[in-house]
C-alpha cells in the first residue's frame, strides 16, 4: 500500500470508529486512552504497517507509521508527547534485542498493552550522559547482571512494563552497556515527579541489586553508548512527524479566533511549523529510502523547539488571558512547551552537536 492510499484507508476507518477521548484530561485517562487507541488501531492492523515482520508488523515503509501518527494526532485522539514512545524506543529494541526478545516484547508495545521507559538521565548525568553511573555487574554463575543506581525524568516510568537502560559496566564511553528491563523486577522504586505543567509525566527511578539476565542484554557489553547514539536521533526527529501535525491543529484553532491584525504573527508561526515540517518531511524521506539517522537531527530538534516554543507564545499573545486565565488545556500545552528545548537533549546540546558535528567549527578550542 503506498502513503496516498494508506492516508486514505486510515481516514475511512477512523471516520467510522469512535476513538475520542473522554472529558478526563487528567494523565492517567491519557495514558488508558494512548493504550485503547493503540489496542484498537492494531487490532485493525494499522499499528502494524511500516514495522518489519519479525516483529509482528505488515511491512511497508516506516513513512505510514507517521501518516497514521499524523491522522491520530489531527484528530486530537491521544495526547502527542507519549504517543511518540513507539518511535523512541521500538527502532532501537529492534536493532540491538535479541530478535526472539523483539518478537515478544514489540507487539505489545504496538497493541497497546504496555508501556515502556527511557533510563538514560541521571541526578548528575544529563547533557553529559556518557558520566552516567547506574552500576551493573555481571554475576557469571547465575548468568545475570546486577544493577544499582538511580535514573531521573523517567517519562511514563511509573506506568511502563519495560525499560531501556543505560548503565554503566567500565571507564569511558565503551564502559557502557545498555538492558532492556522489566520493571516489575524486585529492587526497583518508582517516584513519580510533576512537572510545571501539573502532570506525573516523569519519575525517579531507583534500581537496587536488580537482578537482570544476561539475555536482557541490548547488543553486547560496552554496546551502549551506541544504542543511545541509534535511540536520540529518533527521539530527535521521526517521532516529530504527528507533533507537527498537532501543532498545525492548534494553528487552526487560533486563526480562527483571531483577526486580521494578527496576520504578521501568526505567519511568523506559521512560517517556523512549516520549516520544521519541512525538514521533517526530508527525514521521513531519508529514512524511507533506508538512510540512517544520526547528528543531523539535531536541525530537526531545534526547529521542533523553536516553533512549538513560538506557536504558544503566539496563542498566549493573540487570545488574552486564555494561558493565565481560562483554557486549562492551553495553560497546559504553553508550559509543557517549554520543555521542549530540554528533552531529548537540551537546545544547547543540539547547537553544540550541530556546530562540532555538522559544521565542523570549534576546532581551536580543547573541545
Ligand atoms: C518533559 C521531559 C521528559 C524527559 N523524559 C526523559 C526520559 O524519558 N528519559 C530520560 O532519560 N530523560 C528524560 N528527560 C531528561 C532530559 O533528557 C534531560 O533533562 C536533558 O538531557 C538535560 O539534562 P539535565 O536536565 O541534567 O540538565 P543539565 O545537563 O544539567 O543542563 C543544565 C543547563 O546547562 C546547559 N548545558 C549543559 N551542558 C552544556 C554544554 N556542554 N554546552 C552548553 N550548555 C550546556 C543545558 O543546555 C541546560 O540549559 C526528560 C526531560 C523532560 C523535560
């Protein structure tokens, strides 16, 4: 099926299937209604185009997983930022699992019947996440690794089965060896934290002597740096596609209620939605024609930042008091905004990789 027809076949079926959600907005009720979306866009087999067979998927390319991302996200169906998970963590659990591990754990996550985490920051690792310091060590004679340490801004951790976990096995980047752990493995404490937003979207995660076997292993020790530099870009680019796609819905909404004297604004909002779109059109494209992505993304994230970041301030301009006053959903997505130049990478961390990586400037300095 190619995009114009799949667009085309998901539009008919979500035309005639009711997903939307109810009026809870509270993150529990989300989090249910991203599981029932799923639940219901697998059992439907649209959740299963653009991921390969091994893994339970129909095939295709990646491309359709963000068409349909984009229809849900349109539609208002499930909240953008966890709905993304899929596209941050499956790619990787799919390259460096053992393929009998990925063939059991990523229909589950694609139907909806769990969650899953990231455990890569740290209370003293974050732009700096290669001085992480979660322990593991092996235990030959059980054949398994015991893990001890903390994680912090663990996103859905409180909610997920599994955890892709970057740990900390020798000196340097090579000393560092990534898991795929289940998170009801006796020693692990979940304390979930709310953001400015008033949402327990992260937690504290405390791991001690986790016993994990060795077959939970992504890749092989000393792999895991490589599995972050695999996952961020991800994180980074392709699961934008639907945000996008939300942010142009909210666009929508404000011309509507705005009037011609706001016209300068709202292009200059438009004009930042378009160029992220834009680019990220080019990746979606990249990626399909099997190219694989790596620090380029970082354009991708800083675009995202900057026209989320200008499209609510925009809204908190052009309709007055709605942020500080009387739409809780807005107030909610204006600060939430602001976290978009943190995750996956703070916006200073991706100049820094663009100017070093891509550019190739900073030469003259230690760095
Ligand atoms: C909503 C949200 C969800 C998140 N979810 C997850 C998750 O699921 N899993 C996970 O592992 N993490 C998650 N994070 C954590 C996120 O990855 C980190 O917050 C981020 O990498 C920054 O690390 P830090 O908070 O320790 O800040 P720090 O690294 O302490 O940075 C503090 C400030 O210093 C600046 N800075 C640091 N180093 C440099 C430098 N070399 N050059 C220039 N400026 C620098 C930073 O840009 C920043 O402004 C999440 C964060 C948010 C906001």
């Amino acid at each position: 099926m190619n995009t114009q027809e799949f667009r085309a076949a998901v539009r008919g079926w979500l035309d005639t299937h009711d997903l939307s959600p109810g009026d809870d907005h509270s993150f529990d009720a989300q989090v249910a209604q991203l599981s029932r979306v799923r639940r219901a866009l697998h059992d439907a087999d649209w959740m299963r185009y653009g991921w390969p067979a091994e893994v339970g998927g129909l095939g295709g390319e990646a491309v359709l997983r963000a068409v349909l991302g984009e229809e849900v996200a349109t539609r208002n169906l499930a909240e953008p930022g966890i709905y993304s998970m899929i596209e941050v963590l499956a790619p990787t659990v799919i390259s460096y699992a053992r393929p009998e591990l990925a063939a059991e754990m990523v229909p589950r996550l694609l139907n909806g019947d769990e969650q899953w985490c990231q455990g890569f920051s740290e209370p003293g690792s974050g732009s700096d996440l290669a001085s992480l310091s979660t322990r593991a060590a092996p235990d030959p004679d059980a054949d398994t690794w015991i893990i001890n340490g903390q994680k912090v801004w663990t996103s859905l951790a409180q909610f997920a089965a599994r955890c892709v976990l970057l740990t900390r096995t020798g000196p340097g980047h090579e000393g560092i060896t990534a898991f795929f752990v289940d998170m009801d493995t006796p020693g692990i404490t979940v304390r979930p934290l709310r953001t400015m937003h008033g949402v327990d979207e992260f937690a504290e995660v405390w791991f001690d002597d986790v016993v994990v076997p060795a077959d939970r292993m992504l890749g092989r020790p000393g792999d895991g740096w490589r599995v972050a530099m695999d996952l961020l870009p991800h994180e980074r680019s392709t699961c934008f596609w639907h945000r996008i796609a939300y942010l142009y819905s909210i666009l929508d909404n404000l011309v509507q209620q705005s009037d011609p004297a706001d016209d300068l604004d709202l292009g200059a909002a438009y004009l930042a939605a378009h160029t992220v779109r834009s680019r990220s059109y080019a990746t979606q494209q990249r990626l399909g024609a099997g190219g694989r992505l790596g620090p380029e993304t970082s354009v991708d994230k800083v675009l995202l930042a900057t026209a989320e970041q200008q499209l609510f301030d925009t809204c908190r301009d052009l309709v007055p008091g709605a942020v500080e006053w009387t739409d809780p959903v807005l107030r909610s997505e204006y600060l939430y905004s602001r976290a978009a130049t943190i995750y996956g990478g703070t916006a200073e961390i991706q100049r820094n990789i663009i100017a070093r990586r891509l550019l190739d400037l900073g030469k003259g300095d230690s760095g």
